[in-house]
C-alpha cells in the first residue's frame, strides 16, 4: 500500500537533514504519486494514510485518478 516518510534535504556541508512534514507515497495505476500530509504529527500522519488506503479499495477502478485536486505529484 503506501508510504509514510519524511522528506530529507542535504545541507551545503554534506549534512542531510530530515524535514518535519510527514508524506505519503503509493501507486495509482502504475504511477507514483505522492502528497504532503502537512502534519508533524505521527499519528495524525498514519490515520491520513489508513484513510487514503480505505479510499483506494473503494474506489471504482482501484484508486484515485492521478489528476485529482489536492493530490500533488
């Protein structure tokens, strides 16, 4: 199903930070999409990916259309 992670960017000095906003990323019909949580929060973060994964299996067509709004690729 989908990812959670945190997005990490790599410093001028070679450091590699990770950043505090949670991401997701899963596939819709072959595609990786992925899509900001804009949350800190762990938890909150896991209960947006159930409820993505819940609207996957309940789609018709087995998932979201790749050009649904509020779906950043």
């Amino acid at each position: 199903m989908g990812m959670l992670y945190k997005r990490k960017t790599k410093k001028p000095d070679g450091t590699v930070v990770e950043g505090k906003i949670w991401w997701i990323k899963y596939y819709v019909a072959g595609q990786q999409v992925y899509h900001s949580l804009k949350t800190t929060n762990a938890r909150v973060a896991l209960r947006a990916k159930r409820q993505v994964e819940g609207e996957e299996a309940n789609a018709p067509g087995g998932g979201h259309p790749v050009d649904q709004p509020g779906l950043e690729s």
